[in-house]
C-alpha cells in the first residue's frame, strides 16, 4: 500500500468511528444486480457499512438503508430498478429509510436525470469509480440530512484495503483488474466502468494468500478481459496465475472473462501448467459469424476463435468451454445466425449463456442500420436454447460413471437431505451425504445426467 492509499484509508477509519455515533440498532440491506464485479463491490459495500456500525437487515422494507448496485448491460435492468424503488417510496417514512443508488446504472446520465425527476427520494447517488467514498456520503446524510449526487466521470483510482464482507463461504471473488478498453459494439460497460486499470500483482496475491488462512479453497479471479491483466514490468496474467498456483491451500482457481483475442500461448501453457487452474474455461464467442462479429467489433474471426479452441484443446487435457452468445444483433442474417449454431456444434460448450441483443443508449450498436424485428430475434434465441439444452446434455454424459473430486457446499436448496457442490470442471452435483462433509472435497461417483445438474454417490 503507498502512502495516498493509506491516508484514504485512514480517512476512512475516521468515518467508520465517527458514524457508529448515528447507526446504533440502524440496519442495511443491499440489492446487487449485474455481473461477479457488481458482487465483489457490493462485497466491499457491505463490509464498510458494517465498519459504520449497521448490521445488516433481513430484507430491504424493513431496513434503514438500502443500496441499490445496479446494472445496465441490458434494458429490463432499467423497470426493474425504477419498480423497486416505487415499492419502496411509501415504505421509506416510516424506517427513516435512507436510499442510496450505485452501479452501473448511475454512471448513465439519463437515469440520473430520470432518478432527479422521479424520484427525490433517492437520497445518495454515487457511481462505480467512488464505492470507497459511500461512507463518507451516508455519514454526512446521517448528521445533516443532506441530499447527496456524486458520480464521478473519469477512472477511479485502484482503491485496495478497503473492508469486506464476503457472502460465499466457498468461492471468493477477487477482482484483478477494472474497467475495459475493447468497446464491443454492443456493449455499455466501457462507458460505466471507464478504461482498464490493474491491481498490483503483490495487492492480488496478499489477498489471495490471506483468503487460503481464512479457510477459503476456491477463488475467482474478476475482471471484465482478464488476460489483458497488466501488472507492470512485464508481469501478465499468465505470471499470476502460476504465482496464484503456488499458493497453499488454493485448490481451485477460475477466472471470468477472457477475451478471445488477448488469449496468448504464455496463458494457454499456464492453464496447462497449474493444477489449480480450472480447466473449463469461460470464452465468450458472442457470435459465430466473421461478419456479426467485424460489427460487434470483436476483433477476432470464426476461424480465429475456433483456432484457439483446438489450440487450448490440444495443449490443456480435459478441457472444455463454456460460453456468451448474443443473439439478434443489428444486421444478423439466417446464414449469419447458422454460422453461431455451427460454431456451437463444433466446440460442444458444456454450457451457454444467451442473451437476445438489447439497444443501449450511446453505444455504435444503436445507431446501425437493420435492427432485427423481436420475433425474429425470440425464434433464433429458442433455436439456439434448443441446441444447447442438447449440446449440455450430451456433454453432462462423459462424466457418467467417473469419479469426480466435489467441494461441498451445502445442503440443496429444494431437499435438505442431499447435499449439493461443484467438480472442479464447475458442474453441479446433488447427492446423499452427512453435514460434516459441508467445506470439504470428497470423491463422488457420477451415476446420472439432469441437464443443470449431475447425481452422484460418495465412494
Ligand atoms: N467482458 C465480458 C462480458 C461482460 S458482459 C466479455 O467480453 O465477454 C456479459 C455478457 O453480456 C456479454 O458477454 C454479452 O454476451 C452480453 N451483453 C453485453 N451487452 C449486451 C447487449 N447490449 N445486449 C445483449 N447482451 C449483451
Ligand atoms: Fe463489453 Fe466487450 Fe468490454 Fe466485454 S470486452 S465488457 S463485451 S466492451
Ligand atoms: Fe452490469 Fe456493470 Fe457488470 S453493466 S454486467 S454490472 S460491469
């Protein structure tokens, strides 16, 4: 840590000391939407209210202070923030509810302008490049009842040491790297998180090794392309995940997302290399189409991306992909969209997450020529459901009858008497087993496929 970041720390300390003044029986409540790196802010989010002295509340009508972080890759982010925030408006008097409003979502001007009109009783709104500056915020609202708009337009600094409480006992998130300088076509989140800055790769690691002594065994490296981890005199993220894999006591490392085009030999071999690392790896395709993805500004082909595909294949045993398609995209034509279902077919992804293409605001997207009518846009999307419901189904059977080694997470969320975790490929199994085996790794035999999950037995 550097002297800057240890007198933001400090003042941030003051903060906390001085607000536990005003939150005496006060509670708070967090509603995250959006991606891992919404989760690991509203991590930290959490863990400075609570350095403020709230204790955190069961749901959000019954707190004192909600946060919303927000999300805005897609449209319907949008009524879903604005209908909760109606619900809460009547609700508000009677907790002397203070409302604060973060995340993506805030970085937009039309939704602060939206929020200034409509909702005046949003009481903080502060944006992605200033989490560490909330409590600051919500003191000053706590000692002079003051409105509060803060959103800042340029990058904010990397903050680090900044309080957190994490919500998943098994997997933690750990964000390396923010922002993103690839404007996808498409894509809103270069304009709500701002360019790309790296943490240290000595701030990564300390965090890293403190979470092992915690007792965590899986970790999540985050960052929206993190192979284009920078983290000074040459070190890349190949060079972090070996160091990460010298870790003791981290069994499992996963990392979300690539980007096709900065996947370089140097990471391929240290997927390869590591026994921690994963080995199903999350490559976004986005579309199977050359052409669709020139648009998208992808920067990378078809063939390029199915290239490195039998490349990683060739050179990582056991691996396999998983995947984000878009479907629908300004200009998209039937052999366009064939090209992704061939693609599909070719890679067999264990799993695809889709998305009907969505007009945000401000992006190059919005302004193209040929915008795909709905029901064209829904009948592509159920074909493509259809292909992959197939594909998930067809992989899930190479592990029938394997023995996978499984991190138990707890008990399933619909019968308390099977337990339920993830293989080291991330796949979920249910089985029959006693409590005590929660937060441990136990070898599961694989007796049969359920499209979104496997069933097994301890052996
Ligand atoms: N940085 C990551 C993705 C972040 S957003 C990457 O490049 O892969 C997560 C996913 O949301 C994207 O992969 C994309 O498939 C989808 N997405 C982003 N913008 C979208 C839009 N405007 N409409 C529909 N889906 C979108
Ligand atoms: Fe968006 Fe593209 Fe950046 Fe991913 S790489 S966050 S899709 S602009
Ligand atoms: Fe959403 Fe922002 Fe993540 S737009 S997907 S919360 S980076």
């Amino acid at each position: 840590m550097d002297v800057k970041e240890k007198i933001k720390i400090t003042e941030n300390e003051k903060t906390f000391l001085k607000s536990k003044e005003y939150t005496i029986n006060l509670t708070y409540y967090i509603i995250t939407m959006g991606c891992k790196l919404n989760e690991n802010d509203s991590e930290k989010i959490a863990g400075m209210l609570e350095k403020m002295g709230y204790k955190e509340a069961t749901s959000p009508e019954v707190a004192n202070l909600v946060v919303f972080n927000t999300c805005c890759i897609r449209e319907n982010a949008e009524e879903k923030l604005f209908g909760k925030l109606g619900e809460l408006k009547n609700i508000k008097k009677a907790n002397n509810m203070i409302i604060c409003l973060g995340g993506c979502m805030s970085q937009e001007k039309h939704v602060i302008d939206k929020v200034k009109q409509s909702y005046p009783y949003v009481d903080i709104v502060f944006g992605t490049h200033n989490i560490h500056k909330l409590p600051e915020m919500i003191l000053e609202k706590l000692m002079h009842n003051k409105k509060i708009i803060d959103v800042w337009d340029i990058d904010g600094e990397v903050i680090e040491g900044l309080p957190i409480k994490r919500k998943n006992n098994n997997s933690a998130l750990v964000t390396i790297m923010y922002g993103c300088n690839n404007f996808c076509s498409y894509c809103i989140v270069p304009y709500t998180r701002g360019r790309e800055r790296s943490r240290k790769p000595k701030d990564i690691l300390n965090e890293i090794a403190d979470l092992s002594k915690q007792g965590y065994k899986e970790i999540m490296l985050l960052g929206q392309n993190v192979n284009s981890y920078v983290g000074g005199e040459g070190y890349t993220f190949a060079n972090l995940l070996r160091d990460i894999d010298k870790i003791e006591g981290i069994e499992i490392v996963r990392f979300m997302s690539p980007h096709p085009k900065d996947f370089t030999d140097d990471v391929i071999d240290a997927i390869a290399e590591c026994d921690s690392v994963c080995k199903v790896i999350h490559l976004p395709l986005q579309s199977g189409s050359s052409n669709v993805l020139k648009l998208m500004n992808r920067k990378y082909t078809k063939e390029q991306y199915l290239n490195l595909v039998y490349k990683i294949r060739s050179k990582v045993k056991g691996v396999s992909f998983t995947t984000d398609i878009i479907v629908g995209f300004p200009g998209e034509t039937e052999s366009d969209f064939e090209d992704t279902l061939d693609v599909v077919e070719r890679v067999g992804f264990e799993q695809i997450f889709m998305f009907i293409y969505s007009v945000r605001v401000g992006t190059v997207a919005e302004r193209m020529p040929d915008h795909i009518p709905d029901n064209i846009k829904s009948e592509r999307f159920n074909r493509l459901k259809a292909l992959a419901d197939d594909m998930t189904e067809k992989e899930n059977f190479k592990y029938i009858n394997t023995i996978q080694p499984v991190l138990v997470e707890g008990e399933s969320k619909t019968n308390p008497s099977v337990l339920t975790g993830r293989t080291r490929n991330n796949k979920v199994v249910n089985f029959v087993g006693s409590k005590d085996l929660i937060g441990k790794e136990v070898n599961v035999k694989i007796i049969s496929q359920h499209v979104w999950y496997l069933r097994g037995e301890v052996v």
